[in-house]
C-alpha cells in the first residue's frame, strides 16, 4: 500500500470512519423509524374513518317486537330481535324483494304510459285525427237523423189525430 492508502486506515483512522457511517446509519435508520411510526398512526387514524364509517353506514330503529337495521348504502332492511341477550339480525329479503318488483313493475306502467302519450302527441303533430269523422261523414249522419225524427214527428201526429174526439175514424192501413 502507498503511504497515503496506510495513513489513511490507520486504526484511529478507521475508528474516526466507523463513527461517521455509525451516525449516517443510525441517522437513516432514524429517518426509518419515524417513517414507520408516521405510517401507523396513518393507518391507526384511517381505520378509525374506516369503522365511523362503517358505524354510520348501518341505522338502528327500535320497534314494538324488536330493532329495524337499515343500510344506508344498499336499503336493505333486516329484521333485529333479541334471543339470550344477543341481537340477531335476519334480513327482511321477501318485504325488499316485494317492493323492488312493484317499483319494476310501476316502472314498466309508466314507460307504457309514456310511449302511448308520446304515440298520440305524434299522431296529433302529423295531423291525423283520432277518429272523429270528416266533415261529408258527419253532414250524412245528420241528414239520417232528421229524416228519422220527421217521420217520428208525423207518426206522433198521426196518433194525435186518432184520439182526438169528434174527429173522423182513422184510414185503414196507416201505422
């Protein structure tokens, strides 16, 4: 070794370096542990946010033979009671299988509701009419419908003059 190489690993040398990496890895180790410790209490904190949430997510409500346990997240409904001094909770299924379909099948109502509204507001916009009849179709119907009612008139005067006193017998074959 050069005299340079040997002064410098000399034992006091070499103990003077030891010292300076024994403080640089103390140093990082340091560094380490309070990264670690930082890291707990993050997690220790956001388990706790975890668990508030997790409290808040589930609502208790007392009834007359036991607890109602809402999710507030789903709506599912589950039946609570107390059985040996625990609560034990069964979920409500068939009640929220029940109000899911009526809500589907209220939904399907007024999607058909919806399509025939939309069907007539269509037909009207194109100009279509929606069965009433033309103006040479309703002035038919009309002229029927005096004649019917003059042919009554003069039946219901014929009658009239039949019973009349004094007046002559009526002609035979009239109706």
């Amino acid at each position: 070794m050069s005299s340079a190489l040997a002064d410098r690993f000399t034992p006091p040398n070499l103990r003077r370096i030891f010292r300076v990496t024994e403080k640089r890895y103390l140093g990082a180790t340091s560094m380490q542990n309070l990264f670690a410790v930082i890291l707990a209490l993050g997690a220790l904190i956001f388990s706790g946010e975890v668990r508030a949430q997790a409290a808040q997510r589930f609502q208790l409500e007392q009834t007359e033979s036991g607890y109602l346990r809402m999710d507030t997240q789903t709506g599912a409904i589950s039946i609570c009671k107390d059985r040996s001094g625990q609560i034990v909770c069964t979920l409500a299924a068939d009640e929220h299988a029940a109000y899911e379909n009526e809500l589907e099948a209220l939904r399907e109502r007024v999607a058909d509701l919806e399509a025939r509204v939309a069907a007539l507001e269509g037909a009207s916009a194109r100009g279509e009419s929606s069965e009433l009849p033309t103006d040479e179709e309703f002035e038919q119907t009309l002229g029927l419908m005096e004649r019917f009612f003059r042919r009554f008139m003069d039946i219901v005067k014929g009658l009239e003059e039949e019973t009349q006193p004094g007046q002559h017998s009526p002609e035979p074959g009239r109706t």
